[in-house]
C-alpha cells in the first residue's frame, strides 16, 4: 500500500486493538480453528470489523517460528517449549510449516480476497526468536558488545549461529505469507529491549545491537520492500531512547510501542512518515486491581490530548495483543469499548 494509506487512517482519528484472540476465545472450538484457514481468516475479519479497522491482524503468536525449527530437528512436541540449543552444530536442514503457519498463510488468502480489508501477516523478529532458542542469550551479547568474536566465546558462536538459523526460518515463513496475499507484515521483536543489553556498553556504542538487531531486520525489510509489502513494526519492551532512534531507520509504516514509553516525547524521535500505534496498558486490562475502568479514561483522554498537540500521525490502539483471560472477558471488552470511545 501507498503510506498515504496509513497516514490517512492516522487523520481520520482511527483507534483499533489487536484483538483478534478476543474473537477467536469466544468459540467453543477455538482450538480447532487455529488449524483451519478460512474459518481463522473468518475471524480475523471479524475482529477487524468489529473494531471498524481496515487492518486486519492475525494472532500474535510468537512461539511458531521455534516451533517449526524444533519440530524440522525431530526435537519431541513436548520438549520444544523449554528446549534450547547447547552447542554451535545445529543442522541446517530446511524448515517445513507447521500447520499452524499454514492456516495462517490460508487465512491470509481468506483476507486478502475482502476488498474492505487489509490482509496482515506476522512474524516473530530474529534477535527474539534468538533469545528462545538459547538458556542463557544475555551473555552472549554481553561478551560481543565487549569484543568477544565467535572464534573466541563459544557462548557468542552459538547465539551468532541460532540467530543465522532463525532469521532463515523467518524469512520463508514471510515469503508463504507474501505469496498467501499478505500486503503488509507485523516483525514483533519485544526481546529487543533493555534487559538483553548492556546501557554501558550501548552508551559507548550501539554496534552490537546494530550487529543483532537492526542488521537481521533490515534483512527482513529488504525482503518485504522488494515485494511491495509494509513493514509494521512491534516493540512493546523497556527501550532506550536510542534504540527507538535506530528502529525508525527501518522505516516502518506503522512503528508499535509498549505502554512504557510517553508516545508524546517519542513523537519527535520518528519521522511523521510513520505512524504511531498504541499504547495503552492492555496487558493489566483483565483486572480492576491492576487498571481500573476510570483509569483507562484518562489514560486514553491524556494520550489523544498529548498526541493531537505534536501534529504526529497517530493511531490509538494497544500496547500489545490484547489476549482474552477466562474469566476476565468482560472485564477486558469494557476497557476496550472505553478506549474506543471517542468522548
């Protein structure tokens, strides 16, 4: 799409959540959905016209990726959750879909055949999916922002080469999803935050997170720019200011932030090229303790006050997926009827 697009939705007061996972829990079956393109598809669409938004997200699910690497490596179903790589030698065999990937790419077909709707794909980002795959990824780039090489550390060989091999497995997930329909993708890369990197070493220099995080992105961004797909950006961790900076270099269309930061100062930081999207706390909508309803009401009026005075093109939405807890499910629409309300 054309940024006008998006910039346009920013004009026209748009606020949506990424809410997909609320619809998808109000069916019994929902399980067996997951498995099932076109009634996933069916869903998504439903979210995106129950939230009146052209933009149609799909799950977040950011355990496929690892999954699907596992699963290729005969690692058991059961094991995949907490498994990590020990060593370097990981074989490079390829990386099948798993059903899961595929209903997603067959509800993308589903999507991208409404014409009122914009069919989204997903992706986990390399340097998060890279931080599943090891026990221990903080050392390992705490030793490369120190000068460690792979030839030195073993730690740094194994994360350099869990990085190699995950960013591939993303990359051919993306290329089904483009091939499926998809017209622009979210990277969700919340591991790419202040807990796996060192303020020390950053204040000297931003080269390893250049190394590990922009690098293997901007691979990414190559990949969807050449086949005219957007790239919508997601980041809902604790960031310094200077790796939001650096992820507006990849110049997204859409660049999604976590409640963490104030959007009002980091309006100055990004380009009114691309869009803002959030940030309101939706992970503490499922209890009244955490959030309360009157709480969210003024969240939302200070956010639309503070952003409509910095001119930047702005979308209110979530700070994340904003996931159906049992049990809390009215609890969770209430708050997200409220930040929809334009009073």
């Amino acid at each position: 799409m054309k940024r006008e697009f998006y910039l346009d939705l920013a004009r026209s007061g748009l606020r949506m959540p990424i809410g997909a996972h609320l619809v998808l829990r109000e069916h019994a079956d929902a399980d067996e959905i997951l498995l099932d393109g076109p009634r996933l598809g069916a869903v998504v669409a439903a979210a995106a016209r129950r939230f009146a938004t052209p933009l149609a997200f799909p799950l977040m699910d950011l355990t496929l990726e690892k999954t699907a690497l596992l699963a290729a490596r005969s690692i058991p179903a059961a094991d995949i959750n907490a498994y990590h790589f020990r060593d370097a030698a990981i074989d490079g065999c390829a990386t099948p879909l798993i059903p899961r990937m595929r209903a997603t790419c067959a509800a993308i077909q589903y999507l991208a055949g409404r014409a009122d709707l914009l069919a989204v794909g997903m992706a986990i980002g390399p340097f998060s999916l890279a931080t599943k795959l090891v026990a221990d990824p903080i050392t390992p780039v705490f030793l490369a922002g120190a000068g460690a090489t792979a030839a030195e550390e073993a730690e740094v060989r194994l994360f350099e080469r869990v990085l190699e091999v995950g960013q591939d497995v993303i990359l051919e997930y993306l290329r089904a999803q483009i091939e499926a329909g998809a017209k622009a993708i979210i990277i969700c890369e919340p591991a790419a935050n202040q807990v796996y990197f060192s303020p020390k070493q950053l204040a000297q220099s931003y080269a390893v997170f250049e190394r590990y995080v922009l690098a293997p992105n901007r691979r990414v961004r190559r990949l969807l720019a050449d086949a005219g797909v957007d790239l919508i950006f997601h980041n809902c961790g604790e960031l310094f200011a200077g790796m939001l900076e650096r992820f507006t270099t990849l110049d997204p269309a859409v660049l999604s932030l976590g409640s963490s930061r104030v959007l009002w100062e980091d309006a100055a930081r990004v380009p009114k090229t691309t869009v803002l999207y959030g940030n309101l706390p939706t992970k503490r909508f499922y209890s009244d303790a955490l959030l309360s309803l009157a709480e969210v009401r003024r969240i939302k009026r200070e956010l639309s006050r503070q952003m409509d005075a910095t001119g930047h093109p702005f979308i209110m939405g979530s700070e994340c997926d904003v996931l159906s807890v049992p049990e809390c499910e009215r609890t969770i629409q209430a708050k997200v009827d409220e930040f929809l309300n334009r009073e």
